[in-house]
C-alpha cells in the first residue's frame, strides 16, 4: 500500500492566533492625561454648583441671622417695615409648577406615544421638529402671548367654572384672569416639549424584538403599549418629567407676566399669587435695605435648595426603579 505524500495529508487549520501588543508608555500616558482632563471637567461642575451655594449662603446671611427659618416659613413680605417672609413665594412656585405638570404629562406623553408608535415616520420626523422648535421660544414671548391671549381667554371661562364649580375652593374667587390656573397653563405650554421630545426618543429605543414578540403572543397595540414599551421606558421617562419640572420652577418671565404678583396663600386656582423667580426678578434691582437685599437672594437660595432636592429625588426614584426593572 502506497503512503501519502506529506502534500497531501490535510491536516486541521490551526487556530488563529492573536497578539496583544503591550501598550506604550507613550499610550499610557496619553490615557492617564485624557482621565484627568475628564475628571477635571467633572470637579469644575461641582465646584461650580458649590461655588454658587457658598455665594447664596454668604450674601444672604443677614436675612437669615435676622429671621432665621421664618426666612422660609414667614407669611409677611413688606419691604417698609423690613419682615420678609418668603412661604408665599414658596407656594406659588410649587403650586403653579405642579399645574404644569398635571397639564402637560398627559398632553405630552400621549403625544410621544402617538408620534413614536402610531404615527406615520414621515408625518412623526416633521411634527417632532415642530415641537423641539417651540422649546426654543423665548419665555417673554410666551409670556407675551399669555397676556394678550391666554388671559382673556381665561378672563372669559372664569366666571362660567365659578358659577356652577364655585362651591370648590379651588374654582372659588374673582375672574381676574390672571392667576395660578394662567400660570400652571402657561408653564405646561414651555415644558411640553421637553416631555414630548424626550419621550419619544426613549421610546423609540424600546427594542423591536420585544415588541415582535409581544405581537407574536397576540396581543393588542394598546397591551403592547402598556405592557411592553411604557415599563421599558418609564426611567426615561421619569428623567424627562423631572427635567421639564426643574424647567418649570426656575421660570421667571413668562410667570411674573400671568401670575398676578400678590404675595399671599389662597386655596383658589383663580386668585394671583407670586413665585420665588418672579420676585427675585421683579424687586431685586428696587432693594432699599441690605437686609431686604439678603432676603432676596435669600430666595435664591431657597430655590436652589429645592431644585437640588427634586434633582436628587428624581435621579434615586430612576435608580431604584431601574434596579427594580433589571435593566442595570
């Protein structure tokens, strides 16, 4: 019997071999330089937010070693004779910014779900510039275009809702037009397409296969809707209502043009009121008294403190349910 030749024998491929080539110390150098540029970016924004702690702190300090938590708390704002208490100021903030937010998340979750899932692609692209466009409207005009349209428009439905719903005091009070209602209404308009944008682009990246499958099972677009898309992406979801409140909050101009400028606490949506960035804005060049000057700044601290709380609520409300939903 003949042997084979060597040549002819086929033998199994050989595995592919790979070789890591160290890196230089030219490349370590370079990766340790690009983590401190980072890390120093990084500590500039905190140092930044502290340093903006420490000034409000500092030049409010005669308020509140004046006051003292009735800073917070104190019903009274009179500048003639020097008691600033700023729970008013307080209270519309967070009241009209909570209007937004009842107004707003169903209009503009409901429209994520509509331009992401049930829309036409080309329809959803144009109507979504539409509405990232309107985010990059000034607030003054906004605020413009509540005075000389939302007001009278809310001026004329008043007196209707206090006739038959008056005996709510939250629709009780006098048909000014201006007030909370106009100014939760005008906010809903400035933090809509922060809710809608962002939604919808976190709902685009729920995963087809999920959806396929879900279909697969027979269920409805709606169940599909529910069941699939909205748990995948509520984290996101969540990020962009709390960003839009934070957006909310701060709000100066087109607040100060519709909410009426009246210190006070009233159960009634219809009644003007103030908010914390309206009067900051409004009195702060026209301060006669260091001490009125340190309780408005004061103020600013007061806002930034409850910006910082909602950021933080919100950012452990996402982990623990991102946590609770295996996605990390």
């Amino acid at each position: 019997m003949k042997k084979q030749s060597s040549e002819s024998i086929n033998f199994p491929p050989k595995k592919a071999e790979y070789k890591f080539s160290h890196s230089s110390p030219t490349s370590r150098g370079g990766d340790r330089f690009f983590r401190n540029v980072v890390l120093g970016f990084g500590l500039v924004v905190i140092l930044l937010a502290l340093g903006f702690a420490w000034e409000l702190i500092w030049q409010s300090r005669l308020a509140w070693k004046e006051f003292g938590l009735g800073l917070i708390f104190g019903m009274n704002w009179d500048p003639v004779l020097d008691i600033y208490g700023a729970l008013p100021f307080i209270y519309g903030t967070l009241v009209s910014s909570a209007l937004a937010l009842l107004i707003a998340i169903p209009l503009g979750l409901g429209s994520a779900i509509f331009l992401a899932e049930m829309a036409p692609r080309h329809i959803s692209n144009w109507l979504s510039f539409l509405i990232e466009l309107l985010a990059a409207v000034p607030s003054v005009v906004l605020g413009l275009m509540g005075i000389f349209l939302l007001v009278p428009f809310m001026a004329s439905i008043q007196p209707f809702l206090i006739r038959y719903l008056g005996w709510i005091p939250l629709f009780s009070g006098s048909p000014y037009g201006v007030g909370l209602l106009t100014a939760g209404m005008i906010l809903s308009i400035m933090i809509l397409p922060y809710i809608t944008s962002i939604s919808r682009d976190i709902i685009l990246t729920v995963p087809r296969s999920q959806k396929e499958g879900a279909f697969a099972l027979g269920a409805t677009h709606w169940e599909v809707i529910t069941n699939v898309i909205l748990p995948y992406a509520r984290s996101g979801i969540l990020g962009a209502i709390f960003l839009a409140l934070g957006r909310a909050l701060g709000e100066t101009m087109a607040v100060t043009m519709v909410i009426g400028n009246t210190p006070q606490i009233t159960p009634s949506l219809f009644d003007p009121a103030y908010s914390m960035a309206a009067v900051i804005a409004n009195q702060f060049t026209e301060a006669t008294t260091q001490l009125e000057l340190h309780s408005l700044i004061g103020i600013g601290l007061i806002l930034f403190g409850i910006t910082f709380i909602v950021n933080a609520a919100a950012r452990l409300l996402i982990y623990k349910l991102t946590i609770k939903g295996g996605r990390i």
